[in-house]
C-alpha cells in the first residue's frame, strides 16, 4: 500500500504536506517495534499512551504517523490525523494483510467459564471432519496442526490479522476464536465479520476492568451486536444474562437450553451422554458444565451445514482443551489422582468441585489447591474460598500469578472468605503447596489443582 492509497482508506481529518514515495508499511502500533518505512498508529491504551511515542517512532524510521492530535514535525514523516485510532486499527491491520477474514468461516466464543474447552472442541471436530481448520485461545494457538504460543485470549488486531494471513497461506478455511470481554471493549476484533458467534455463560469475573457485572455483560454482547443477518448466533438460554446478550442481534439466533432442546441422559466419571435436537452425544469429559460445552460444540457446528451424526462420531473421538479437568499421570506407585483445572473464578472453581465431589466413594477425600490472581478483581477472592469449603475436604490456598502484587497479601483476601479453617492451610510456594498435597493425599483420594491449568 502506498501513501496515497492509505489515505483514501483512512478518510483523515488532516494529513501533513509530506508524502512519502512508494509503498509504505507494516503496520505498527509498539514504537520499540517500528523499522525503516513503518505506518505507526498512536492507541490510546489502558495504561500506556502511544501518542507519547511519537517522536520514538519517527527516529525508528517510520514514514507515516496515524494519531488522534495534532502533530508537528520537521521530519521527513507523513502525518494523518483522525477522530478514533482505536476504531481504526482493525480494518487497517486487516487491509494491510489482505484481508484474511474474508476468506476465513471466523467463529467467536465468548463468555465466562466453558469458552476454551468449547474452543477447542469445535477445532478438534472440525478436524476430525477432514475440514481445515485453525485456533486461537488462551491456551494454545494454532495453525492448522502446528502449535504456537498463545500470550492473551484475544490478541491485538496487528497480531491478530498476521496470523490470519498466516493461516490463509497455509490452507485453513475456517478459525475458531475465543473472544474476552476485554477484546471486543478495546474493539480489537473490529474490522472483520463472525460467520458463528456463541454465548456460553457469564459470571463474576473482569470487574476490575469493566467495574459492574452490567458493564461486562454489555462488553460481550457487542459481539453480537455486530453480527450479520446471514450469521448464526449460539446463544445458552439456560443463562440469566441471554435474553439481553441477543436482544439487538440481527443473525439467525439457535438457542441451547438443557431445560428444552437438551438433556443429560449419563453423568459419570468415564464421562457424558447427552442428547440434543434428537442426536445422542457420548464424550470422556465429565460434569454439568462440559456438557453446556459440548452442546454448544455441536450447535455451532450444526450451523455450519455439518450432519449431526458426523458430529456426534466426531465428538466421541475427542477430548477437549489441556490443562481443563485434566488428569495428571505419574510415575509413582499408588499416587492419588490429579486432576488439573484452569478453574479462576468463583463459580467456575465451585463447577469443578462440584464434579469431582459427585463422582468420588465416601472414602475419597477430595483435596483442592487455589489461589487468585494479582492486579485483578479482589472481590472475587473470597468468594472463591466459599466455593471450595463447599465442597472440598482438605483445601491448601496458595500463589495463582500474582503479578505485580504480593502474594500473602492476596492468600491473606482469600482466607477472610472461610467459615472456618480446620481443614485450611496456606503455602505461599505454588510448588510446595502441591507437593504438600502430595504428600498429604492417599493412593484413594482426588486432588484438584485449580488456576493455572495449563501452566503446571
């Protein structure tokens, strides 16, 4: 793309004198990452300001300054002011990459709890279809069958259309995304559209953020908001928030309810059956909420003109996200077993629980190692003790990415939610927390260890 043709694009309020001959470009929003001949767009962030970046980016060798202020430069620097960089950067970093949405079936997951494991079911099946298929999530992000590490949820737009080129280039026609709260606020989803968009559920969590569970819920109803009338919206019916997440929805709506269309014929440890829509469905996951989660897998699908039975073999054959009510091996004779779970908040800790309760002997003790999170929503730590007296026997609270934070201090948060400790011990150390519940634990007994799933 040359100057010119970025301007006409961009449709600017004012562009300085200075434009610079033959194409220019990428696109880049991190000053530290611009080289000779970039297009460095200012974003306003939660945090840091790119406009304060200016002057850095013109001495990295960029050409072309997109900003929302007034800015003068003696520079040999092309200069483009406009209302809303933010609104901006995903349709440009999308046209910069050719467009990759376009030629992609784009499928967003979004809510509090289930969107991973449903992530991942919808790529596994895909795949098992024969289809070519690609993922993005927090767990794991990948190309095809190539595995790539995955930093956030959602990643920014720049990042995020590179990788669709990527994906493009290496044959995939469709992309499973999960899409935060935080993604679709920051509009880094803008610039492309959902072919599905599904709606698993929405509890406490991100209130650091968006303040108030109303302003979360507004943040991932935008998601369908923006949907076309040729686009398909997956939305939980048996969830409070529903009926307002599709209330301005212009796509065709297929609602999930284990009160209507669905119901749970089986729920053991070796696993589910459910039936949806008439189709018989067996996984090895296990637990109420897997099933919201595999019920949505299949409608998504569903709505991608797949048959039901392809889906419903398909589904039996796979095993869902890593790091999501996963069980540990070892080595060692007669260790309990060890399930891991990415369990952060308080409801999804109190679903795991609830699980792994049902399914264990009178003889079982159930032990669960947790923590919280630094820098994020404090009121939620509490809550997450309550979850796990309810339904633990023996609870070891411990360090869960503290950040920036002091980890006592936020162990110190989550015990103040205890009724009582007779059965509660804190470690700081994540290691020896778990060692210790080793240690503790019979060759009979389950434990859990919750946050940080897929990072143990």
């Amino acid at each position: 793309m040359n100057c010119h043709e970025l301007i006409e694009f961009i449709n600017p309020l004012n562009t300085s004198r200075f434009k610079p001959s033959g194409q220019v470009g990428p696109l880049v929003q991190d000053s530290r990452q611009v080289s000779d001949g970039c297009v460095f767009i200012a974003i306003k962030g939660t945090e840091v300001d790119g406009h304060m970046f200016l002057e850095d980016a013109i001495h990295r060798g960029a050409k072309v300054l997109i900003c929302e202020e007034s800015f003068y430069t003696e520079a040999e620097v092309c200069v483009i002011e406009v209302e809303d960089t933010r609104s901006l950067i995903g349709p440009l970093a999308q046209k910069f990459a050719g467009n990759p949405a376009e030629k992609l079936n784009v499928i967003g997951i979004t809510g509090t709890n289930g969107k991973t494991t449903t992530a991942t079911l919808v790529y596994q099946i895909l795949s098992e279809l024969g289809e070519k298929v690609s993922l993005l999530g927090t767990v794991e992000k990948r190309i095809l069958d190539q595995k790539l590490e995955s930093k956030l949820t959602t990643a920014d737009p720049i990042e995020l259309a590179n990788d669709m080129q990527k994906m493009v280039e290496a044959g995939s026609e469709y992309l499973v995304m999960e899409v935060s709260s935080h993604a679709l606020h920051q509009q880094r989803v803008a610039g492309f559209d959902f072919r599905v968009a599904a709606f698993t559920n929405l509890s406490h969590d991100h209130l650091d953020y968006h303040e108030t569970i109303e302003e979360y819920a507004a943040a991932k109803k935008l998601l369908f908001d923006g949907l076309k009338e040729d686009a398909f919206a997956i939305v939980n019916k048996d969830d409070d928030q529903s009926q307002f997440i599709k209330s301005d929805c212009k796509a065709e709506i297929r609602e999930l309810s284990f009160n209507d269309n669905a119901s749970i014929k089986k729920n053991t440890a070796e696993g589910l059956v459910i039936e949806i829509e008439g189709v018989e469905i067996s996984s090895s996951l296990v637990g109420d909420f897997n099933a919201y989660n595999i019920a949505e897998a299949f409608m998504i699908i569903s709505a991608l003109n797949f048959a039901p039975s392809d889906i419903s073999q398909s589904l039996a054959k796979v095993k869902g996200a890593p790091g999501r009510m996963e069980a540990i091996r070892t080595d060692k004779e007669n260790s309990p077993t060890v399930i891991v779970d990415y369990a952060h908040t308080p409801d999804a800790l109190e679903n795991v629980l609830a699980t792994l309760a049902a399914s264990k002997d009178d003889n079982q003790l159930l032990f669960c190692v947790f923590g919280a999170g630094g820098d994020r929503d404090s009121v939620k730590r509490p809550e997450m003790a309550k979850a796990a007296e309810k339904y633990a026997d023996e609870i070891i609270v411990t360090s869960d990415n503290p950040r920036t934070e002091n980890p006592d201090l936020i162990i110190a948060d989550i015990l103040q939610g205890f009724e009582q400790t007779e059965n509660v011990q804190s470690i700081t150390s994540r290691k020896e927390a778990i060692y210790r519940a080793v240690e503790l634990a019979s060759s009979n007994d389950i434990i859990l260890i919750a946050g940080k799933g897929h990072g143990h």
